[in-house]
C-alpha cells in the first residue's frame, strides 16, 4: 500500500493538467504553476497533513481567481481535506469544513469566476470528503481502541498469571515447611538427646524416635511432590486430618514433648480442607514448642461446636521467640484463612505462648 500512496500525486497532477488542456485548450505557464502548487504538497501529506491542506487550498482559491476551470483540481483538494481531517479531531474537521465553505463562498460571491453553481458543487465535494473523513477517523479510533483493550487483557491474564504463579510457590513452600519442619526439629532434638544417653536400652529408644521421624518426612515429602507431578490423590498418599491427630500427638510424646490434650464435643465429618488446616496447624505449632520452648508442658485443647472448630495451643514456659512472627506462624495463619477462618498467636498476660484457631464450615444441620 505504501507505494500507491506514492503515485497519488503524481498521478492527480498529470490527471489535472490533461484535464485543463481538454477544457481550456494548452494551459498557460500560471495556470501550471498553480496547478503544481495545489498537487505537489500532497507528496507530503501524511507527515504535515494540516500545513498541507492550507498550502493547497490557498493555491486552488489563487487558481479559481484566475479563471481557471476548478473541476480538474477538485480530487487534490479532496485528498488534502481528507488527509487533514482524518489526522485530527472531529473539531477539527468541522472547523476546517467551515473555513472551506466561508472562503468558498466569499470566492463565489466576490471574484466571480467560481460562480454559484460551481460553489454548490464545490461544497458538495468538500461535504463528501469532511464525512469520509469522520468514518476514516472514527473506525481508527474504533481499532485504537480494540487493540488497546487487548493489550490491557494480555496484561491481565499475565498479572494474573504471575499472581497464581507466585501463590503456588507459595502454597508449595508452605507445604514442604510444613512436612518436614516438623520431623527435622524431632530429629534434631532426640540427636541432641541421644549425645548424652549412657545407656544403650535409651540410645535405641532416641534412634527409633529418629527412625520413625525421617520416614515420616520421607512420606510426607514423597505425597507432596506427587501432588506437583500431577499424581491422582489416592496415588500420591492420604492428605492428613482430624483422625491422624491421636498419631501426631503420640509421635511428639514419643519425641519427649509432654503434651495434654483435652477434646470438648464429638468429632463431626469436616470438609477435608478444615481437617488439614487443623492438623497442620496443631502440627507447627508442636514443632514451634519444642525449637523454641523445649522441656515445657504442652496443653492442647480442641472444641468441637456446630459449623466450628476451636484449636488452642499452649506453652506453660515462655518461649524464646520474640519479634516479629516466622514463616511458620505466617503458614499458619494462611492455611487458618484459606478455610475462612482466623488465627492469633503471640505472648499471653502470663507470658506464656498460646496459638488459638477457629476453623469454621458450613454445618447444614444449623439454620
């Protein structure tokens, strides 16, 4: 297409002089003078399209004045008024449609050589050329807009992209930490105990504690990486809940933690999500006592009421951590909020350590 716009102009101007010397006989030496001053700006149209237009229709009112025929120079002047008007605003169109038809007319009613007749033809040609215009103009804005609404949506969908992106690794992080966390930190608390053991029947007991925890990460881990290799579920292994707590607690009374447990109401089906956020939950926060506040007792009570599930954590000796929270009570706080639920962990009154999470769920036996 760029090449025919190239041939625009000098196709006009030898379609304008052939036209002159067929109406009016071989043009005089004005008369081709004018003729290239109102054809030649076209040549840069797009670049000065305002600047242009002025310069070719100040050369066609020069021309008409002369005596000239204006039929022939009729489609240059469309070609400019079309070129400006469509580079600009509708303003700027409807202020140059009647700069047009002002000086036109004052031409028609003041030279005379334009007469009426071709004024009214002229300001029909400059109509026609004002409205292709405005549809030219109004569709580019029409495909501006389009492809500006596009851009915005790739935008988007990659913002949302990334998003989902990051919460994944995110929720992976936050898995892995809570799979192994808490296996590790019994690992390396019976390996620090074991350095001291004398006897042989107390060392065994420490290494089976060991044993039984670095298989348990190594469960863990294997469920949770086939989980993200797209693994079925059932293939992948069971995704702990409310009936794998009795388990966690044995295994943190196996590892030397002294925890209580004390369990208000019956036991009701959860959704699967709540029963996870509850036993990772209890779990960092076992994991939590005995890295940060080893040797304390640990009270654990959970109440079950309709549509809710209480879990209160207790430290009897204050723990070491101070400041601001870890990654793993942000973990925690997170799987608390994934299921709507809250939770609030920090020093109490007594200085003492407490983690309180309330897990509710739609119970359809309640109104």
């Amino acid at each position: 297409m760029g090449w025919l716009r190239l041939l625009v102009t000098p196709v006009l101007l030898g379609a304008a002089l052939m036209a002159i010397g067929v109406e009016s006989g071989p043009p005089s030496a004005m008369a081709v003078v004018l003729t290239v001053a109102v054809v030649a700006p076209l040549a840069v149209r797009r670049r000065w399209p305002l600047t242009v237009f002025a310069c070719s229709f100040a050369a066609l009112i020069a021309y008409v004045t002369q005596g000239y025929p204006h039929e022939p120079l009729i489609p240059a002047l469309m070609v400019a008024l079309f070129t400006a008007v469509s580079a600009g605003s509708r303003v700027r169109g409807v202020v140059i449609g009647a700069a047009c038809a002002a000086l036109l007319g004052a031409v028609a009613l003041f030279a005379g050589p334009l007469g009426p007749t071709g004024a009214i033809g002229a300001f029909g040609w400059i109509g026609f050329a004002l409205v292709a215009a405005e549809i030219v103009r109004t569709r580019r804005q029409a495909v501006a807009a389009a492809e500006d609404r596009v851009v915005r949506i790739q935008q988007a969908r990659e913002e949302e992209g990334r998003r989902r992106v990051m919460e994944e690794r995110l929720h992976i992080a936050r898995e892995l930490h809570d799979v192994l966390a808490h296996s590790i930190s019994v690992i390396g608390v019976q390996a620090s105990v074991a350095r001291h053991l004398g006897t042989a029947e107390d060392l065994g007991k420490a290494m089976k504690v060991i044993d039984d925890a670095a298989q348990n990460a190594m469960d863990g881990l294997s469920a949770t990486l086939g989980v993200l290799r797209g693994e079925d579920a059932d293939d992948a292994g069971p995704v702990p809940g409310l009936g794998d707590v009795p388990e966690l607690i044995r295994q943190a009374r196996a590892s030397g933690q002294a925890v209580r447990v004390r369990t208000t109401g019956v036991r009701p089906t959860v959704p699967r999500a709540v029963g996870l956020s509850a036993y990772r939950i209890l779990q960092e926060s076992l994991t939590n006592a005995a890295k940060h506040a080893p040797g304390s007792d640990v009270q654990v009570e959970i109440t079950y009421s309709p549509g809710e599930l209480r879990l209160r954590v207790v430290n009897d000796t204050p723990s070491r951590v101070r400041g601001r929270a870890g990654y793993g009570i942000l973990g925690m706080t997170e799987r608390a909020r994934a299921v709507s639920g809250s939770l609030t962990a920090g020093a109490t009154e007594d200085d003492v350590f407490q983690v309180v999470a309330v897990l509710p769920w739609k119970d359809d036996r309640t109104p």
